[in-house]
C-alpha cells in the first residue's frame, strides 16, 4: 500500500511541478495569451460585467475566468503568473475533490490512487502553464459532483447548497455543460441502480434557483452589452441577442449548426488526443473503462447497492456528447479527467492489489514500463537535441534521471507496486524538465513577449507602435500591457510610428520612408503548431518566419 508519506510526498511534488509552470514559461498564443489579455483589459477599464477583447466587444467565454484573473492581477500585479493563479487553485481543488469523492465509495488505497493519477496526468502539467478555461471548469465541475454525492449520501442542506454553488460557477466559466456532465453522471448512477425516485426530487428546483441567482450579474452583462444594442457583429455574424448566444449557441449551436466554429468533428478525436494527454496512465483508464462495462454487463445493467456509476457512466456520457460537436479541440476532454482518474485507480488498485486480475499484471506492467521508457528517451531528445541554448547542466541531469529510472526498474521490490513509483517518477521528472528548459526556449520564438520586451527594454512609445500585415499576438498586448493598434493601408503611415510587421515587408517601407531603421528582428513562430522541421535544428531557420520593429523616421 501506499503510506500517507508517499502519497503526500507524490502530491507536493506534482504541486511544485505546476508551479514551476506558473512561473516559468511565458504564456503561450492563442488562448491562454488571449484569456490573460482580456483580464488585463478588464481590469485596466474597470469593465467586468461587458467584456472587451482589445477594444472590441468579446462573446465567446463566460466571465468567471477573466473576473478571477483580473482580481488577482489586481492583489498582485499584471504578471503571467497572477493570471494562472485562480486556475491552478482550482485544479488542486480539483485534485482533493476527486480523492474526497473517491472516498465516498472506495476505500482509502483507491482514494489516494485516484488524486495520484489526476495529479501526475499529462494534461494537468499543461494546464498549469497554458491555463484556458478548462482548467477551471474542471475545478468547479468535480467539486460539485463530490458535493451532490455527500448530499445524496446525507441528505444535508449545506452539500446541496455549495454543490449548486459549484454549478453556477462551472456555467459562468464555461457554460451549460458545468450542469451536464454532474447530471450525466447521477443520470446514468440512478438509471443502473434503478432508483428512480432521485429524479423527482423537489430539492431539485431549489438548485435551479441558486443558478439563476448565481447567472444573474453575468446575464445583465451581457444583455447590456448584445440585447440592448442587437446587430453587433461577432466573428462578422451578427448578434442580436448575448442571453440566447450563451444560453443557446454557444453550447447547442454546436449540434444544430449555429454556432460559428467548425473543426475536428468526427467522434474518435478527443479519444486520439487522451493518447497523449492521459500520459502515463492511459492504458491503465482503458483497461479500467472495458473492466467496468464488462461488469455491467455481467450483472446485467443493474447496479449493487455499494457500486457505483457515477464516473464511468459520466465520462461515457459526456465524451458522447462531445464527440458529437461539431467543433472540438482536445482540451475539452479535460473536464471529466477527475472520473478518468476513478476509473483508472480502481482498475490499478484491483490489478496489483489483489489477487482478482493476476493474468493481466505481467502485460499492463510491460506495456507501461515501454510507455514509461520511451518518454524518458523523447524527452532526452528534446533536451539534448532541439535547442542547443540549453544548458550542459540540464542536458546531463535529464540523461542521469534516465538511468535512476533505469536503476529502480531492477531494484528490489518496493512497498507498493513498482509501476507506479516508476510512472509518476517519470511524469514528473519528465515535466520538470519541460517546464524549466523546453518551454522557456521554445517561447522564445513567439513574437508577443519578444516583440513586448523589445519594446519596454528600448523604452519605445507604446502609443507610437503599431502592426501591419502581421498575425495578431494576444502575448503582445498582454505583456506590453497596452492595447497596440492595427494599420491596414500604407497610405495612413506616419513618420513617428514604430510598425511591428514581417520582414518582407522591409523593402517596402524603406522606399516609403527612406530614412527608417530597422530596431529589431524576431521569430514569429506559432509555437503551438509543432513540426518536425522545426524541432530539427538544422532545418529550423530555413523555414523560420521573421518579423521586425522598424521606426519609419529612424530617430533615437
């Protein structure tokens, strides 16, 4: 078993590993760059019931976000890392919700596995970093779901009241679906456990009204700024009502559509995507997923009064749901990654803590201590290979954790299943090299926060510094801490502008202004859009798009 020690020793780690995220690695474009740029702008109007996005009107994402990280901008000043805080304390909250709601229906052993493999999950080391607002839905949706399980456990008033508390948030951080998933997951609960009374119960409209309480400011926002003033154009569609955008479009304009984006629609996507996300336990989840419908199956669809379907019966729902979309992106799995993790730790805790499923002990444990040594080798390469600006120091330390990985896959046996120490050794270890030397490096060819430093190191006009025939960067106007303008016609140049454009614009504007000097030239990479030509760093400059800073009049 593992002892408390460990278990807390495990978490700590993890926790330490987000937060070198926090405060390491810039903010990466396009949505998390995006997200902190409009708290800033939110702050910095005092605007937070309409939400602006660079000046212009914003109706894509709740409020809850933008309100929280412009609080804590606020407290603790316009950092990246002030904007990361409120979704990181809601994902730990995330972490302890999913052992408290563990606990409930397993014991202990499970409990624990199950925050050690949220924790260590792929996904929650990224979204420590690159925080949109699945990172914080996730927080408000597994935290209503232990509390409504308390309350169907005790029947007390005040785990009823918080869990629709928790609902209400989830809805104004990412919509309807904060509601659905929890009522997915008791849905399907009740269905198999034939208790059919849970669906009329009274106490249900007292939750609705604790929503609609809890939408109120942000609805009047939003009427403020759409209903009142219908026609607005958003994405060049117009709006003619913001309540029924969020409470409609936004969410079931994805099935009927009406809604704006269409992309990755096909039902296996988000499944592809937990490949990587899930790391390293993702074989283990499917493994635990086929165990627990087979279950099912063998007792005929009908649930024993100490079982549960709460995670199994979630997830599946939810993911049908979302698989269904019309537009997806593999973030958006991430909310039912608590109940993954459930899933995945009965599963580990049946596998190798009991007798029950000793034939397949030998092929998971195989299968995984590949898994688990071909991260080792990739990371090796990225820290070895791709970016020679790394330092000696880490390169040599990344190789020496290999070989610890290696010595305590022969060492002796320990008190609790070797695979695991070895799989979170190796999330860990793995990200606390990408948080502190890959990702640092790699944003060094955004242009936002290279351009945003140039301009505050040569202490350019902000009001003077505009963008021409040029990609938008949020990282620009978040860390320039300015709202920089777009030019769109050559003719409407002035000689006391700096123009933030690409390189071969330069020949151009030197025949418009002969004068004009070049101050800078960057990378303009989009670093979420990772190839090999560019991780190869024989072939990355060959294709490497340029940007520059020219001042058109030349003077210091």
């Amino acid at each position: 078993m593992i002892s408390n020690k460990q278990f807390y020793t495990i978490i700590a780690l993890c926790i330490f590993t987000y937060l070198l995220g926090m405060f390491c690695i810039p903010l990466m474009d396009i949505d998390a760059s995006q997200y902190a740029s409009i708290s800033r702008e939110m702050l910095e109007r005092n605007s937070f019931l309409q939400v602006y996005d660079l000046g212009k009107d914003y109706l894509d994402k709740p409020p809850m976000l933008f309100w929280l990280s412009a609080l804590s901008m606020k407290i603790f000043g316009v950092f990246d890392w002030a904007y990361r805080l409120p979704s990181v304390i809601l994902m730990i909250a995330a972490i302890y919700a999913t052992y408290q709601l563990a606990s409930i229906f397993y014991e202990k052993a499970i409990a624990q596995l199950s925050a050690l493999v949220l924790a260590s999950s792929q996904a929650l080391f990224l979204m420590s970093h690159d925080v949109r607002t699945d990172t914080m839905l996730m927080g408000w949706v597994v935290l209503s779901i232990w509390q409504l399980a308390k309350w169907y456990q005790t029947n007390k008033w005040l785990n009823f009241f918080i869990a629709f508390v928790f609902i209400g948030c989830g809805m104004m951080t990412k919509g309807p679906i904060a509601l659905m998933v929890p009522g997915f997951a008791f849905l399907s609960h009740f269905v198999v456990q034939r208790n059919w009374k849970q669906f009329f119960r009274w106490e249900y409209l007292i939750g609705v009204l604790i929503i609609a309480i809890m939408l109120i400011p942000m609805s009047i926002g939003l009427y403020q700024q759409y209903d009142l003033h219908p026609g607005k154009l958003i994405n060049n569609i117009p709006i003619q009502s913001g309540l029924r955008f969020y409470y409609w479009t936004q969410s079931f304009g994805r099935y009927t559509g009406e809604n704006f984006y269409h992309e990755m629609s096909y039902f296996s996507f988000l499944l592809e995507n937990m490949l990587w996300s899930f790391l390293p336990w993702i074989v283990f989840f499917l493994g635990g997923l086929i165990f627990c419908l087979r279950e099912l199956i063998i007792q005929k669809s009908l649930l024993k009064k100490e079982q549960e379907f709460i995670t199994t019966g979630g997830f599946i729902l939810t993911y049908c749901i979302l698989a269904n979309s019309q537009a997806q992106l593999p973030h958006y799995i991430f909310v039912v990654f608590p109940l993954a993790s459930i899933i995945t730790a009965r599963f580990v805790f049946r596998l190798f803590f009991t007798k029950q499923l000793v034939f397949w002990q030998k092929p998971f444990r195989l299968l995984h201590i590949c898994i688990f040594t071909l991260l080792w080798i990739v990371l090796i390469g990225l820290m070895v290979i791709v970016f020679k600006e790394i330092p000696l120091l880490i390169k040599v330390l990344s190789v020496l954790c290999f070989l610890i990985f290696i010595m305590l896959l022969f060492a002796y046996k320990t008190h609790y299943p070797k695979i695991i120490g070895l799989g979170v050794f190796t999330a860990i270890g793995v990200n606390i090299f990408l948080h502190i030397a890959f990702y640092p490096n790699l944003l060094k060819y955004q242009m936002g926060n290279d351009a945003a430093a140039t301009i505050d190191q040569q202490k350019i006009n902000k009001n003077k510094v505009y963008l021409y025939g040029i990609h938008n960067s949020n990282a620009l106007h978040f860390y320039g801490q300015h709202v920089f303008s777009y030019q769109y016609a050559s003719n409407s140049f002035k000689t006391d502008q700096v123009i933030i454009t690409q390189k071969d614009s330069a020949q151009f504007l030197k025949k418009l202004f002969p004068s004009s000097k070049i101050v800078h030239e960057g990378n303009q990479y989009p670093v979420s859009l990772l190839t090999t030509t560019f991780l190869n760093p024989v072939t990355r400059m060959h294709e490497m798009p340029r940007y520059i800073m020219i001042d058109l009049d030349g003077k210091p």
